[in-house]
C-alpha cells in the first residue's frame, strides 16, 4: 500500500542524505520526495512516498525516529490528509492536437505556460490521481517531457506536524 511520510527534520547539511540512505541499506524504496525548508528556517519538512505492507511502514518510521536529524514524523495515510503534487508536461502540438490539448487542460483545471509553434507545455496540479488521468487522456506518441515534483501533503483540519 502507497503511504505519504512527512518528516520535520533539522535544516542542516547530510539529514536528507541520512534519511535516503536509511531506505537504500534496508532495500525499500522512495517513489517521490521533496524537501524544503518551514516557517521555523531551522526545520525543514520533508514528504516521501513509498510502498509496502503495514509491518514494512511501521520498520522504516521507527528507523526514521532513530536519526538525530527527525524531530518528528507523521504517516499522512493513516488519516484525513490533502496532498498535491505538480507535473509539468511538453508536448507536440501542431494542427488540430493544439484544440484538443486546450479541451483536456481545461477539463483537468491546468494551465498552459508555455507556447510555441509546435509544442505547449502545460501545468497540472492536484492529487497524483488525477495527475495520472491527464497523462491516460493524452496521446502518449505527443508527449515530449514530463517534470513531476512528487506528493507533498498536510494533515486534513486540526491535525498538524508541529513541535
């Protein structure tokens, strides 16, 4: 099962470095992540996604809580939460795919950031779900590039990763 980490850690050099080596030497995987610095400049939320079973998660956070660098982690999945992620995509439009492409991106609520004679790229925003549906609608012989940043998430209500 997908499970969205968000970590507050200390904002200082090697703790990311810590935090991927920690799944790298026990052999789990880190589909996506993303760091960046909070409203406290010395503490920097970082938000992974992995996959596994309940025994696999329950391993890696008490590993996570063993380095120095965590103050504090909280499994978004296992309650109200929102995430979103963003996803940058290029691809070819010339003729009438230049229509449809403006059809599909307003459809999915995106916006067009870039033009040119044959290519838009278009900017998507929103769960990782239907980041997925834009690209199933898309003709997969059009895209050029895809940029995805990965889940970032916050606690739905009250529920807060604070210290």
């Amino acid at each position: 099962m997908r499970h969205i980490i968000s970590i507050l850690l200390e904002n200082e050099a090697g703790a990311l470095s810590r935090v991927a080596g920690l799944f790298s030497a026990r052999g789990y995987n880190i589909e996506s992540l993303s760091v960046a610095p909070t409203e406290d400049p010395t503490l920097s939320r970082m938000t992974l996604v992995t996959s596994g079973s309940e025994d696999v998660i329950e391993q890696i956070t008490k590993q996570l809580n063993k380095l120095i660098e965590v103050v504090k982690l909280v499994d978004l999945s296992d309650g109200n939460h929102i995430e979103r992620e963003l996803m940058l995509v290029k691809v070819r439009a010339i003729g009438s795919a230049r229509e449809e492409f403006k059809r599909l991106v307003d459809i999915f609520r995106g916006n067009i950031v870039d033009v040119t004679e044959k290519t838009y790229t278009i900017e998507l925003t929103g769960p990782s779900t239907k980041l997925d549906a834009l690209l199933e609608a898309i003709d997969r012989s059009l895209v050029m590039e895809i940029a995805r940043t990965g889940a970032s998430g916050l606690g739905r209500g009250e529920r807060s990763l604070t210290i």
